[in-house]
C-alpha cells in the first residue's frame, strides 16, 4: 500500500544520513517515538549495519507490536524495544539517537495538554482545522509548547555521545498531503524550525545535509532532514 511504499522511499534518506556520517557496527543507533512504521530499521538493514539498535516509545502497545514488525524484517542486527524511561536513561554511550518524524506529533499532544484539550478530539479533518485555529490564536502557550518540546529532546540527549549526532526529520505526514491541507503543512514546518533553532541554542551545531537531493521524491527537501552534533548539551 501507499504507506509501506512511503516507508520504503523515506528509508532510502535515512540510509543516505547514516552513510554520510561514518555508521560502523561498533557504534549504537538508538532511535525515540518510534511510532509503528519501520523506516529506520529499513535504513538500517539496508546498510547490512549489525551493531546495537535501541527503540523506544511511550506507549507500550506500541513497542510490542513494533518488536513483532521487526521479527519480520531480514537484518543483521538485534533490536531492543523499550517502553519505560527508566530503562532508556541506562544506555550509555549513544553514537546516533534518532526521531523520524515525531517533532510534530510531540508538540500537538503537548499544546492540547497545555491547552487542556484532547488531541484525540481533534484528529477528523474538520476538527483538524479547528485544532489549528486555536493554535494560531494561542502564541503563549504556543511558545511554552515549543519550550517543553525542545526540553524533551534534551532529556533524551542525556546520553548522546561528545560529538554524538541528533537526527531529526520532518518529512509532511501522508494524511495531510491526501487533504492538501498546506496550513497545517506550513505550522508544522514553523514547529520544527523554532525546535531546531532552540536546539542549536542549547549545544548543538547543525550539518549540512546536502546528498538528499539525489534521491527523486517528494521529500528530498533539504528542510525535512536535519543533522545536529553534540557540542556539550546544556538545558
């Protein structure tokens, strides 16, 4: 279907970001708010990679079924899936922590609950735009939702590595291109530009990323794709 050739296609990036920055199998690929579509592990086999590979979602359901999907894809490297904070913080050393797409779906569930809303209320095309209203006329808690998310991203980075990469994407979700719904498009690449901006802000220094524009698709646009480098993290 459209969505598991989409994984596919987004792999490819990702396999061109890894290659880019020297992955071995020595080093540890620990990817945050997986969500349930394998693009990263895709990479990952692609590049025969066989060191150590971490996932890991808040939601436990998710983590279990995402752990069966890999079960099923042919890599050389195993695979812990973790769901519990805890045990996030105990990986030590983390040579590439990775968020594929999920700055987005960060900063909505953070506005609603700062907003006091339900996200969850507001996933149907019409309360989509509804919910988008609501934030272009809240710049407060806009901001404080940008803050929170950015502190997240830090949190996680604890254990990134000196020099360590943050690998970020912010490719437009399918569902949003099926309702050509180019405001919602457009506040969600101003979310991940006022992220990364908070980010350099904080220690990290931005690559460039420039091979992407080899690959002929739709989502070669060198703003979906961001390298960032730990130069000593500070909150």
């Amino acid at each position: 279907n459209e969505q598991d050739f989409r994984s596919m296609d987004l792999a490819r990036f990702w396999k061109i970001l890894f290659k880019q920055e020297n992955l071995t199998d020595d080093k540890k690929v620990v990817e945050i708010c997986t969500g349930l579509a394998p693009k990263v592990i895709y990479a990952l086999a692609l590049l025969n990679f066989k060191g150590q590979y971490y996932s890991f979602d808040f939601d436990k359901k998710v983590t279990i079924k995402l752990k069966s999907i890999f079960g099923n894809i042919k890599t050389g490297f195993s695979g812990k899936f973790i769901s519990d904070y805890k045990q996030f913080e105990k990986i030590n050393g983390i040579d590439y922590l990775v968020l594929n797409h999920g700055v987005d779906d960060l900063f909505l569930d953070t506005f609603c609950k700062l907003k006091k809303i339900r996200y969850c209320d507001y996933l149907s095309n019409a309360k989509s735009k509804t919910l988008l209203k609501i934030i272009q006329d809240n710049d407060k808690i806009y901001l404080l939702a940008i803050k929170e998310i950015t502190n997240i991203i830090l949190d996680f980075s604890n254990n990134l590595k000196k020099d360590g990469f943050l690998m970020l994407s912010n490719y437009p979700p399918l569902i949003d291109i099926m309702r050509k719904d180019k405001v919602r498009i457009k506040l969600l690449e101003k979310v991940f530009d006022d992220v990364i901006k908070n980010l350099k802000k904080s220690g990290f220094e931005k690559k460039t990323v420039s091979q992407i524009k080899k690959v002929k698709s739709k989502d070669n646009k060198l703003k979906y794709w961001v390298i960032l480098i730990n130069r000593g993290v500070k909150k």
